[in-house]
DNA sequence: TAATCTATGTAACATTTATTACAAAGTCTA
DNA sequence: TAGACTTTGTAATAAATGTTACATAGATTA
C-alpha cells in the first residue's frame, strides 16, 4: 500500500530508477490532524515528501506570534526543509498537519547524491523552490497590502478549495492564530462577512457561500 | 578590466572551466543608480550575476503601491529571476539599481546547461535559494510582526550597512515608499528617533548615530 | 438537569497608521 | 535677490486594528 502510493503520486515527477530508490530508502511517516511534523529550531536530516494530506507552513517570532505562509498539498516538498538539510542549519518554520498526512522521508545524503546525478530530481527541486516562492510573494502581498478583512476572506477561500468543502470547521481563535490577530477582530470581521452574506456563522463552522 | 572582475568576484564560487565560460557568453552591462533593471512582467531570457554595486527588489500590487523586500549585493544573483527563467514566465519583481552597478547576463540557454553538467554553478543556485528564502522570512517577520518604528529603524541601520557609511542620503518620501507607508507618516517617526538621539536629520540626509 | 466549560458576540476604549491640509525651511534659477 | 520649487514639520482628524471586559449561547459532564 505505502510503496504505490509513492509509484501513484510521483511516477509522472520522477524517472523509475529514482522511484525506485525512494521507495527503498524513503521512510514513510503519518502524522493527524494538528501534528507538528517540523518544528522551529529543529535540525533537520530529511526531506520530506507528502504523499496524502495537507500541511501547513507557519512562521513564528521571538514572542511566540504566529504566522502562516502558505499551505503544502501532495506531491509537493517543504523547500524550507531542503534549504535547511542543504546548510545543515536548523528549521526556521514550523510545519503542521492540517488533515491526517502521510509523508516519505528522504535522508539528506541520498537528495544531495540525486541533486547531482538524477535529473527528475534537480527539476523538481527547481520547480519546488519556484512554487515556494511564488507563494512567498503571496504572503508577502497579502500581508503588506491586504487590510484583514480581506485577508479573512481570502484564507476562508482558500481553505474550502484544500478542504474541497464549503463547510470549515475552524473556531475563530485558530483564524486568529493564522492570520496574526487577535480572536476579536476576527469575530468582528466575520460578523461583517456573514451580513454581507458571504458566509454563514455557527459554532465551530463556517459556510462559505 | 570587464572580464577580471569577473575572475575576481566568482573565483571562489565557480570552477576554473566555468569561469571561462562566463566571460565568453556573459554579457556586461552598467546600470545608474535608480535605473530600473528588471520590471515586472518583462520576460526573462538572462539571469544577472552582480559583479558591483546593489540592487533593491521590490515588490508591486494592482494598485501600485510597492514594497521593498531586500538588497543584493555583488557576488550575488536574483533568484526571481532564475524561477521566471525556468518556467518561461514574466517577472513578478521589480529590481532597481541602489548604487552604480555592474552585472554579467547569461543567457538561460547556458544556465540550464550549467545547471546539468556543472556542480559548483548548481550549488550556486542552490546556496542563493537559501539566502533569499532566508531574506524573505526576514521580510515577513518585518512586515508582520514588527511596527513601523521598529522597521523604520532596521532599514536605516540596513541601509548604513549596504552603503557603508552613517550617513545617508535619502528623502522620506523614497523610504514611505521602500516601506509602503506615507511620507507623513515616516517623518514623524523619524522626529520621534531623532528626539531619542538615534539619528540626526537634515534636508536630504539622515544621520544614523 | 444543574453545573461547567468552550466558543462567540459585542461594547468601550486604546493605539497605530493613514489622510488632509497647510506652514516653514532649504535649494535652485531667472 | 525674488520667485519657484522641493522637502520637511506638524496639527487635526479618520480609519483600522488591538485590548479588556463581560454577557450569552451551545456543548459536555457530573
């Protein structure tokens, strides 16, 4: 089950050869919902790639406020995860599930031995580090010039296409976690939303309409 | 003199036969301070390699308010540019010259070979992923966490840094917009440093203490 | 079902940043 | 040197966001 679901979710990325050594030397992982799979400050000796699931990428300051960057869907990699094994340094995000995720976990040495020698596998770190950043860009965007309701909006869009359900099940406090604000301001600004009639408000639920 | 300096600021980073390469298909070009460099949506066919000076990448919404996201500096390249290189696309940054400048431009062509036969130009690529991926959490954290005082001070002390010198030349109206803020705004809280004996101001020129 | 806990609603107020308007100081040029 | 222009200073006010405090509604558990 676990090694063809690596064959299903990379064969069209990597040439078989490099299939093939992932499986034999990926270790799978599974993490819930809410699981921290890379944390701040962490050293990280493997690259992980996700099979199933979504994660989230997060930021935080020395005052323990959080941020998030941007979400990872699967088939795609952590490039903060790669640039970090490339520099032996440790990790300057945090990455956590947003569903139950699987992910193989790939040790440095043999990335750096396939960055060399494979070409699947140089592409697709290329084309990692282009996603990344223009996802990079988008935060900033967001961030530098988006006021919060927008910025609300946004993210609730967001989450129904990687949740692919109109209905969250999100309170306002992890909103406001996400977004950096405080749980007030974003009960205010759903409020607003709701009578504009773009959603619907309950406990623990919001409809996107 | 165009191709010693070359030789002189890439002989730690590339291998002799790359060295070589450059000078023979890189193309030099100057640029004057505040000259535009690269605009956003102009196609990319050349990744720039910094030989002199410094340059702002810059960020610009719908509306155009423009965001500064951080500096280059010789020995350096635009990783933007690599990603749009790669996937063909258009430039979603701005990059304008801080000082004089000079850069060799490569034509994509080579790189993409470099980029498969060439292990010191690959952990090139690779090393300045990692610094602009770092600069851009920086650029993050600055703009999420931080209060506009407190970013106003980081880019002068930034600025003192890039240039050398305590005193800068610059007006409010060009750090407002570094910032995407108002000059109003910048001017009353350079008074405010200037009143906590941070720096001294003067018509054109900041004084950084 | 009563007590308790969790999530949300909302008012009142503080702070930060944005905007408008205008004065004054410094620089340049006819 | 007078006038024009550029840059900076600052007040008044508006808007956005942050904070504190508390009420209420819904869920959970003894």
């Amino acid at each position: 089950m676990t090694t063809t679901m690596i064959q299903e979710k990379f064969n069209h990325i990597f040439d078989s050869n490099l299939i093939e050594e992932i499986k034999k030397v990926g270790n799978i992982r599974t993490f819930k919902k809410d699981d921290i799979i890379i944390d701040i400050n962490q050293p990280l000796n493997h690259i992980p790639l996700l099979l199933e699931g979504n994660i989230k990428i997060l930021r935080e300051d020395a005052e323990g406020n959080e941020l998030l960057i941007y979400f990872l869907e699967a088939g795609e990699t952590c490039t903060m995860s790669l640039t970090c094994c490339m520099g032996t340094t440790k990790s300057k995000i945090r990455a956590v599930a947003e569903k139950d995720s699987s992910l193989v976990m790939i040790p440095v040495l043999n990335m750096q031995k396939w960055f060399n020698n494979n070409e699947s596998w140089r592409n697709f770190i290329l084309e990692s580090y282009q996603t990344r950043f223009d996802e990079m860009l988008d935060a900033i965007d967001s961030i530098a010039f988006m006021k919060m309701d927008e910025r609300l909006y946004k993210y609730l869009i967001n989450k129904t296409k990687l949740h692919d359900s109109k209905t969250l099940h999100i309170k306002h406090q992890d909103i406001s976690e996400d977004l950096h604000t405080s749980r007030v301001v974003i009960s205010r600004l759903l409020k607003q939303l709701e009578n504009e009639h773009k959603i619907k408000l309950s406990r623990n639920k919001i409809q996107v309409l």
